[in-house]
C-alpha cells in the first residue's frame, strides 16, 4: 500500500480550505447550567521551508482537528461564564508537497482548559479559552501503524465570536 497517497486528494483540499475555521457547538454558553460540552471542529496549515546543500524544499504541515470539552461552570452571571474542565481531541495530521501526503499522523490528546463567555448582546458570546494538552500518536506513514507517547506539550489558546440560538440566561422570577 502507498502511505503517501493514504487520503490525499479529499482530505488535503478539505483541510485547506477550512484552515483558520472553527465550528464550535456548546451546550451552554449562556445558560445557567452546571455543565456543558463543547464541541470545536477545525482545520490548521502551516507552511515550511527546508533548506539543504542542494535542495531547498517546501511543504504544508496540515492539522485537522476534532476537540470535546466538557466544562463546568465556576462563575454563571447573565453576562459571564466562567468555566473550567477536560478536553480530549482527536487530530489527523499530515505533510502535503507534491500533490502528495507523507508522515500521516493520527493523534489522541488529552489535557486541561479554562474559558471564559462573555455574552456581549442577546445572541452573541465573545468566547477565550487557553488550556494545554499532550498524548499519543499512532504514524500512520509506516507499512504497520505504530503507536508512541508524544511528550511534547501543545498550548490551546482561542478566542472565538459565536452567534448563539435559544440560549440565554433565565431572569429573577420567571
């Protein structure tokens, strides 16, 4: 099997298309509730150049990323959440030259992240999180999948302008 044909026409195209998006989904971002879930779809691509004696090379790192967070409000106001809890993401990962994928990477992440909602008017939320996480990886660019603990520690940083749809914080006495 050729590892670096392995998803390269679909999956190069989508994720170049969809680098700096982000479709977010949370459960509560305004409400008055204990928990929510938060689910962030995105895509990344970072150009590289290398250089050599007689070559110099370019190719796009490309990241597709599928994150579930699970918060838990610490400070609920009808202006502000603050919230606070896991996040696991799955990450597909791979180098795009030529027309061509190598080094495919599958990743599975784990680590803390806090956030903070700040509902600006009726139905939009001004969103900042930060947290850091690290995990496995499984190399998919070799001919038997092999899975190897990636000690490398990855900062999440995001701040994100949500538009929200049925979810508002309950006034006093209704």
């Amino acid at each position: 099997m050729d590892y670096r044909a392995l998803f390269s026409t679909p999956i190069a195209f989508m994720v170049q298309r969809l680098v700096g998006t982000n479709l977010t989904l949370d459960t509560a971002m305004a409400k008055d509730k204990l928990f929510n879930y938060r689910l962030s779809i995105d895509g990344e691509n970072i150009g590289a150049d290398r250089s050599y004696l007689s070559i110099n090379t370019f190719y796009s790192l490309s990241r597709f990323t599928w994150a579930n967070t699970f918060g838990f409000g610490l400070i609920r106001t009808k202006t502000v959440r603050l919230w606070a809890g896991p996040q696991i993401a799955l990450c597909y990962e791979f180098r795009y030259s030529d027309k061509t994928i190598s080094d495919a990477m599958l990743y599975n992440k784990l680590g803390p992240v806090v956030g903070l909602n700040i509902n600006a008017v009726e139905d939009v939320t001004v969103s900042l999180e930060a947290g850091f996480r690290t995990g496995f990886s499984i190399n998919l660019a070799t001919s038997r999948p092999n899975a190897s603990w990636n000690d490398r520690i990855e900062p999440i940083m995001g701040v994100k302008l949500i538009f929200r749809a049925g979810d508002s914080f309950p006034l006093a006495g209704l």
